[in-house]
C-alpha cells in the first residue's frame, strides 16, 4: 500500500482533541468513560510480555534460542539478581531474603557464579550471542547491588569479554537506598557503571516502614545526593497506593524530588495480584488473603479513585516541573538522554522490541527480528530449583517458553510500542507483518476506538505514526492488556502477511 493511502487511514481515524488536556479531575472521569480500564488492586498484575500464545516445552525453547538468527542485531542484556536485605510486604518477584552470618556473606559469590555459569552455558549453547552487539546491560532483581563491588566487577568483566557490546552501551544498576550510603556508586562507576535505578517508593517514613522496606527519608535523601554527584543519569522508583499515602503526602515527595533536580522519577502503581499462582513470581505477604482481609477492613489500601488522584497529583508536578513521559510511567528531565529523551534500557525492551537475553532465577526473555514470530523464554522461577539445574548438571535452567506468531506477536509488539511513549509507526509494521495498522481490521477499529476516547493522537509531520496522549500514558497499562494483548493478540481470524 502506498504512503499516501496509509495516511489516508489515519484521517479516516476520529481524532480526539489533539493534545489531551492536563490531568485535574481527568482521570476520575477517564475511569467512568472506560469500565473496561478499571482494573481492581488484586487483579492489576499488568505486563508488556504476553501471557498466551503457544506453550514450548524446555527442548522446543533451547532451540529456539539456538538457532535464533541473533547474529549482528541489536540485543539487551538482563541479570536477575535474587538477593534482597529485607522482603518487602508488597513484593511478589522473584527473591529471597540473605542470610545471616557466614551463609549470608557468601550468598554474593555464589550468586555471580550461578550467573556466570548460566550465561557461559548459554553462550556455549547458541554461539550467535557472542556476536549480537550489546547495547544496554540491567543489573536488577532483587537487589543487584547488594552483590557487592568484587562480585560486579567479576559480572562485567565476563560481559566485556564474551559479549560484543556497543562502544556507548548503557550500563545500569539497580539498588535501594540503604546501599548507596557510602563509596558504592563511586565504586560501581569506576568498574563501569554509568546509569543507577534506586528503589525510594516513598518518602514518608511511616509508609516504608508499614511495607517492610529498610531505609527512612533520610537514607533515601542521601543517596539521591550520591547519585547526583556521580553526573551520571539515574531514575528514583517511586510508588503510589500504599497504605498510608494520601495525594497529599505522595505530591509532597515527589515535589522533594523535583527540588533536587533528579533526572528520571518513575511512577508505578500498588499491584497486589498473586505472581506465585501464575507461575512468574513469590507470593506477597499482602497478597495472603487473611492480610489482605485485615488490611480492607482497616481501609488501609486506598480505593482506585483514590490511587489515581495520587497518580493525578504527580503528574501536575511533574509537568509543572518541565518533565516528560518516556516511556510511560518514567518522567524525564529534557536533555537526559538523546533520540526521544528516552533511556536505552527502555529504547531497547520497549521502543525497538530487541532481543532480551535475561539471566537469573525467574528472569524472562524473548527473541525478536524482522519476522512475524517472537519466543518469549523463561527461566525456573523456584530459586533453589534453578540452583539445582545449573549444580546438577549440563543444560540451561529453562522452564517454558511462548511462540508467538500473527495477531498474538502484533499485539505484543504494538504494547511494547505503546509503553515506550515514542511515535508508533504505521510503516514499520507493513515491512515486518504485512498488516496497515489504520486500515486493516482489527487494528483499525482500536486505534479508532484510542483515538476517539482520546488515548492516541496522530503525531504532527509523521502522517502514519501516532502516539498516546497523557490520557493514554496515565492508563497506558490497562490499555495494552485490554486494547492490544485481548483485542489484538486475542482475534481468530488468519492475520495479513506480506
């Protein structure tokens, strides 16, 4: 189909207003006007990986990551760290809590072995690997940085030696607060670090300490201080619908933040759904029915308005303070990053789908291209299973995989797109999957359903890109799972190949 009769699909779109209004009593009636995004707390587990398509078995999975043609394509690079200091009562990913005495301080050096051991094995196993060039490598978990300065440097050296990374590869590692208190991110720099993600959530005491989490205001501030005097860019994880928060009191963080210019603040809401009985993570204390009984009848859990006036009361500040959404639910300074002011982690997952190669226990990857399939692959989740595979013997510690093909790969990839908050481009999905994202069915008839709810609008000078509005970032959640997981990767009929 020509450019001009593609473009023409956008026309035939209802557009909405253009830019969407700012949030004030937005999302309040963004929840009215669309039932089918208002998604309670225990059932908010929403992710950008699918959940259907065809289950592989470990054998079909290590085949496809073997003969995957990954050679010469971009890749990412993701190490599941499982060590944390503490278990917060919210957290329903995959980790264990590290020992006390002589168990607990060799638990870093066991760790890094295992992750060691499991990408040697698997650079062994499908060559190509060794030669997809690297550009952007995430220590996360977990805690990574609890691994220590000795255990990171040992992990990158084995990177930089087997892997071919980009000359400007971005480096990131994740960490809370109560281990950015002395020389650690010096230390981290000096062995080649060059972007940090720590866990704040919260500034008020009361709410960290209710959740479980090992670090005050205090601490938090002073790691944000130390991370400001590396010059390199990092991002403060920040949450709302905790128990104790009020929009009141969440603004008054993030206002904090703002006053001390940090580069990137990321933005997530509560999800209290049970990882454990879905097979991709822990159970949550929160996520035991008799706290969660005890937690409502206490009415500690905010209410979704209420949740989503903490998220409206955030999004006011961090307009007001010249920051921008990209990818969604990640605020940026302008000028932190280039091409998109989007960071190369996120360009990487999300805005280019590249390959993701993800280590550790639980960790899940996928394996992309220029094809019309993507394989996700996921690694045992038991901790002490996926211990067990790598001592016992050969092979890798795989559990499952997805192929996913047709409308289920579109759908997928259309809700990377949408997360990464970057122009979705009508051409790149002719050339890859044979489909007119604003002509044929069924994407037509979603983007025209974004469009007139005012959730995507056509982007100004690309006549077949559009992107989401602040309305649409404010749910960009709900509406990959509803609008492009079921109604896209959910359609029967055969998709349209090139």
């Amino acid at each position: 189909m020509s450019k001009t009769a593609a473009s023409a699909g956008i026309t035939a779109l209802r557009p909405g207003t253009g830019t969407a209004p700012r949030p004030g009593t937005g999302l309040a009636r963004l929840l009215r006007e669309n039932p089918a995004l208002r998604i309670g707390q225990d059932e908010y587990n929403i992710n950008v990986t699918a959940n259907y398509g065809d289950q592989l078995s470990i054998s079909d999975t290590a085949e496809a990551l073997r003969t995957h043609p990954g050679a010469g394509r971009p890749a990412h690079l993701y190490f599941h760290v499982p060590l944390c200091a503490y278990i917060c009562h919210f957290c329903n990913y995959v980790k264990r809590k590290v020992a006390d005495g002589p168990e607990g301080e060799a638990a870093p050096r066991i760790w890094t072995d295992l992750l060691l051991d499991e990408s040697g094995r698997r650079l062994a196993h499908a060559p190509w690997l060794a030669h997809a060039p690297v550009e952007s490598v995430y220590l996360g978990g977990g805690t990574a940085s609890l691994l220590g300065t000795e255990q990171l440097r040992r992990l990158l050296d084995h990177i930089r030696a087997h892997y071919t990374l980009a000359d400007d590869c971005e480096i990131s590692l994740e960490g809370n607060p109560d281990n950015f208190q002395r020389d650690e991110l010096a230390e981290a720099c000096a062995i080649g670090f060059n972007r940090f993600s720590v866990g704040v959530q919260s500034l008020q005491s009361e709410v960290n300490a209710f959740a479980g989490r090992g670090h005050d205001a205090a601490m938090s501030l002073r790691a944000i201080d130390k991370l400001r005097a590396t010059g390199k860019p990092f991002n403060v994880d920040m949450m709302f619908g905790l128990p104790h928060q009020t929009p009141g009191r969440v603004a008054d963080d993030i206002r904090r933040l703002i006053d001390l210019d940090v580069p990137t603040i990321t933005i997530y809401r509560l999800r209290n759904a049970d990882r454990a009985k879905m097979g991709i993570g822990n159970r949550a204390l929160w996520n035991v029915e008799s706290v969660k009984t005890r937690l409502r009848e206490e009415h500690l859990f905010p209410s979704l308005g209420e949740t989503y006036a903490m998220r409206e009361a955030i999004v006011e500040l961090l307009l007001d303070g010249g920051y921008h959404p990209s990818p969604c639910g990640w605020w940026n300074r302008p000028g932190v990053y280039p091409d998109g002011n989007i960071p190369r982690v996120s360009r990487n997952k999300w805005q280019r789908h590249d390959s993701m190669i993800a280590y550790g226990p639980g960790a899940y990857g996928w394996l992309t291209g220029d094809g019309d399939t993507v394989v996700q692959t996921h690694n045992i989740a038991d901790i002490s299973g996926y211990a067990r595979r790598l001592k016992d013997g050969p092979g890798l510690p795989l559990a499952s995989g997805r192929r996913l093909a047709g409308y289920q790969a579109i759908g997928m990839v259309l809700g990377f797109a949408f997360k990464a908050n970057q122009p979705i481009d009508a051409g790149r999905f002719r050339r890859r999957f044979g489909v007119e994202l604003f002509r044929d069915e069924p994407f037509a008839g979603v983007f025209a359903d974004l469009m007139d709810r005012g959730l995507v609008e056509p982007v100004p000078g690309t006549p077949e890109s559009v992107a989401p509005t602040l309305d649409g970032e404010a749910l960009h959640e709900e509406i990959i799972s509803v609008y492009f997981h079921q109604r896209i990767g959910g359609f029967a009929e055969a998709v349209c190949h090139r």
